[in-house]
C-alpha cells in the first residue's frame, strides 16, 4: 500500500502590534433616572392590568376596550423588562 504524503505545515510569525492590550471604556452604572423610568413603565403596566381587573365596568372607555387593554398593560411591563437589559 502507497504511503500517503505528509502535508508541510507553513511557518507563520505573530505580528507583536495586534498583541498590544486595548483599553475598554468603562460605561459606568445608569442614571437614577433610567431606573426610575424603567421601574415606572414596569408599574405602570401592572397598575393598568389591575385596573382593568378591577373596575373596567365603571371605566366606560376601557370596558370599550376590551383585550388591547391586555396589550397594553403587557406592552408598558415588557418596555421595562427591555430596558432591563441596558441597566448597569
């Protein structure tokens, strides 16, 4: 049987300049205002649900609502929990 030919690996040198530490910008922790705001849209979807739970036959327009009021609650949690993801 033929004996199979060795491929040569290529010599290759690391270029020191792509070595060189880069230093990162620190970004620092969020304003109270993000966390404010952020904590308020979160609220505000959970008081908007409990609302409607609660007394959407006395509410003439949000009974005349009817399911987006689900949207709307679940829309005002969910821009909060997004905001989550920026918050340091």
């Amino acid at each position: 049987m033929p004996k199979s030919k060795v491929r040569k690996k290529t010599d290759y040198t690391i270029n020191p300049a792509s070595r060189t530490p880069v230093k990162v910008k620190s970004a620092g922790p969020s304003p109270v205002w993000y966390v404010s705001i952020m904590l308020g849209f979160m609220l505000a979807g959970l008081v908007w649900l409990l609302v409607y739970y609660l007394a959407a036959d006395h509410i003439a327009w949000m009974s005349d609502m009817g399911a987006w009021n689900f949207l709307i609650g679940f829309g005002l949690m969910v821009v909060g929990l997004i905001m989550t993801m920026r918050w340091r």
